[in-house]
C-alpha cells in the first residue's frame, strides 16, 4: 500500500500535523500538541496542562515512501485489465496452429470474437484513463479562472461520448444476440452502480473523485485527502473520527465498485458472449475470472483505502457484573478520560480502554471505528495474508497445468500480483516498525503518568 508522512506545521504550543492519505503508514491519529481542553477537576493549572500533556500521544515520525499518482495507477489498471481480458478471450477462443494438419494460422479465431464486444469492453475499461488524463492536461494548459468550467465542459462532453459509444454497441449486440445477454452484461453493473452512488456521474470517470463541495475541500481536505488536526479538543476529534469514517466508507465503496467492475468486464463479458457451439474448459474461465477479481479488489483497496489510528478516540467498555458501591463519574462530552476511567451513562456503567477515550460511550460507530484501527498493522496483515494466499493459490495451480494456454494465462497473471505484494510487504513492515517503536513509548508515557498521579 502507498506510504505516507506527517509534516509539523506548528512547535509553539500547538502542534498540528497534516497526513497523507495513503494506506501504508499514515496510520495514526497523532498528536504532540499541548492545545486546551476542559479539564477533569484538576486543582491548578500547573496540574491541568499536566494532565492534558500525559494525554497526548507521542509518535515517530513516518518515512517519505513512493506512491503511485491517480494517473499511474490509471495507466496500470488499464493495461492489467487489457492483459486480463485478452487472456480470457485466448482461454475461449485458443486454436491448435501448432498441428501439421491445422487448419488454424493464429493462436486464436479471431473471427468468433465480436468485435461491437470488444469495442464495449475497451471503452469501459479505458474511459477512467482517459479521464484522467483529460483531466491532468486541463490541469496544466487553463487559466485558474477557467480550470472549474473547464472540467465540467470536459466531464460532461466525455459522459455524453461514452454513453453513445456504448449504446451503439449494445444497439449491435442486440441485432447478433439474444436480449438476456445484453440483461446480463449490463444490469448487475448498473444496479449495483446506483445502489452505491445513486445519480451521481462521478464515480463512473474518477474513483477518486471527492464526495465533499468545495467549501468543506478548502478546509477538510486539501489535496483530497482529509486533513488531521492534533488536537485535544474532546468534540473536535469527534467530529474528525466522524469525517475520517464517512471518507473511509465512500472510499471503499468506490473501491469495491472500481475492482468489481472491471473483473466483470474483462472475465464474465467474454463468457456471456461466447458462441453456443464452443467449447471450453468451463471451470479454468470462471477460475480465471475470481482470480482476477481477488487481484484488483487489492490493488484498488492498496490505492484508495485511507486507513487511520484511533490513539485519541479510544473505547467505553460496559461493565456488566458491577455493584451498588461502584463510584463512576457523569460522563462530560468536553472532557479526555484516562484509561480505566469509570463513568456513568445512559444509566449504564462504562470503563474507558486506551491512552486517552473521546469515545461516546455506547456509540457502536465509534466502538467500531477504535477496534478497527487501534492497531493498524493488524489490517495491513490481513490484506498481505489475502495477497500471499492469492500468490501461493495461483503458484499451486501453475504447477497443476499442464496446457499451454493456461501457463500462459497463470503466469502473467502471478506478474501482476507480485507487483501488488511488493507494496503490500514493504508497507506492512514499515508499518510495523513505526508503530511497535510508538507502543514503547505510549507504554513509558502511560507508567510515567500513572507514577506522576499516585
């Protein structure tokens, strides 16, 4: 996954860090800041700053780690998704050329493949890459004035192109096919299509694409990335753990969507529109198909998924078995509790978990969001234990095959892969490093602090 830094924007009592929103590394909601908060009854000031300060979790710095940009990673997913779908149609319309009687010149007949179907499945997998290339000469050739309308005027006039393209193709598949292959190969697409995104254009050109105005994107997200404000404001990490989930969410669905699609595109398409009387091997296209399909859901999720820590958030845990003598505080929405804090809500009894809690006790969002992204390196784990399964499932099928068209298929295929697992490790194990080294100190600062109040 693409790595990620903090950058420290202010040392004068109120440090401020903006993280890159990249998968690998920019991992934590960090804070070194010493910003004013309602206290907890402290008896002076000396002891409140104090107290804020323990709260505060130290971290260590995350090194600069290469990243593919939006059009790199466009161009690759274009060329992965053209291999992808010329090997299917080399699975269902392979020749025997090689034979001394063969009446067969090329490794595939070429003349069963319908070309409308194959100017449909270039379209749809091109038409981000084109997007996004427009998208970056506009960038560089208009006048700032001009750049909004100028992308409006491209997006639409683009949407307008597509959408003829691909109606004049599915116009000619009508005529050479039967309609329920035209209902296949375009209503899961649309209906998941609108299911997630409703009548929104955007997510169709660009996965990219921010689901936020322009107002809340000079202040919220500057780059498209959400901006992390260390703070240590009770309210306003809420507000920011709630933005960061709404941001993690629409990125996945898009994701989702993105992988999805493309699979369904380059594997099932073909499948629906072979000819009735060819014969393949039924269970190696399908195979290919879901392999293909594990392979972009992670390379899309390595790109767009924004993974963030819950260091400032924290937990409430209920506690069930309590007595009539059990003291628990009114919990107050302006305050930072201490871990193993007692508090009182809703008529239930809550104990905080980890080194500061924020967290509204009996709020499942935040429960959620706190168990997910506590630790980090356990999702990184989790998605580098799904790649190395992926590899070692594909490796073992290539030592299984013995027909050349499936070597073929099972070799370029395990290419693409290893380049997705080369990101996966490499931001796993900085990951690891970083936050192994930031749980030291997190222990240390939590003994000093507890030292301090006894």
């Amino acid at each position: 996954m693409p790595g990620g830094r903090r950058n420290a924007a202010s040392r004068s009592g109120q440090s401020k860090f903006q993280a890159n929103f990249y998968v690998s590394s920019n991992i934590g909601i960090r804070s070194n800041s010493g910003e004013g908060t309602a206290g907890n009854g402290a008896d002076d000031k000396k002891s409140e700053h104090y107290g804020m300060k323990a709260l505060a979790p130290k971290h260590v710095p995350i090194p600069v780690v290469p990243v593919d940009g939006h059009l790199t990673f466009e161009v690759l997913s274009l060329v992965v998704s053209i291999i992808a779908a010329s090997l299917q149609m080399l699975n269902l319309y392979r020749t025997v050329w090689w034979l001394p009687h063969s009446y067969n010149n090329y490794s595939m007949n070429f003349y069963l493949i319908d070309p409308y179907l194959l100017v449909f499945i270039i379209i749809m997998i091109a038409r981000q890459f084109i997007y996004s290339l427009l998208h970056r000469i506009i960038d560089v050739s208009s006048p700032v004035r001009l750049l909004p309308n100028a992308q409006k005027i491209m997006r639409v006039t683009l949407l307008i192109i597509v959408i003829n393209i691909l109606c004049w193709c599915l116009y000619h598949l009508a005529e050479r096919h039967n309609s329920m292959k035209i209902f296949y190969l375009c209503y899961p697409s649309l209906s998941i299509y609108f299911v997630m995104f409703g009548i929104n254009a955007a997510p169709f050109f660009d996965i990219s694409a921010p689901l936020y105005g322009n107002d809340e994107k000079k202040t919220k997200f500057p780059m498209d990335k959400p901006l992390h404000n260390c703070s240590l404001n009770a309210s306003a990490i809420r507000a920011e753990v709630s933005t960061l989930r709404t941001d993690f969410n629409w990125r996945l669905k898009r994701a989702l969507f993105a992988s999805s699609s493309s699979a369904y595109i380059c594997g099932i398409a073909p499948i629906i529109f072979a000819p009735q009387h060819l014969h393949f091997n039924i269970p190696w296209v399908v195979q290919y198909a879901i392999l293909f399909w594990l392979e972009r859901v992670i390379a899309h999720f390595s790109y767009a998924y924004p993974v963030r820590a819950a260091l400032h958030l924290g937990r409430w845990v209920k506690i069930e078995n309590r007595n009539s003598h059990t003291y628990a505080q009114v919990w107050n929405d302006s305050i930072l509790w201490r871990h193993g804090s007692v508090v009182r809500h809703n008529k239930e009894i809550y104990r905080s978990e980890g080194f500061c809690t924020v967290a509204e006790p009996g709020n499942s969002n935040h429960s959620r969001f706190y168990d997910l992204f506590r630790n980090p390196t356990i999702l990184l784990c989790s998605v580098l234990g799904l790649q190395l399964l992926l590899v070692c499932a594909q490796l073992l099928i290539l030592l299984c095959t013995t027909d050349w068209y499936q070597v073929l298929s099972m070799t370029l295929l395990l290419v693409i892969n290893y380049y997705t697992l080369f990101k996966v490790t490499r931001d796993y194990l900085i990951c690891w490093k970083i936050y192994h080294a930031e749980q030291i100190i997190q222990d240390k600062s939590q003994m000093t602090a507890n030292s301090t109040i006894q």
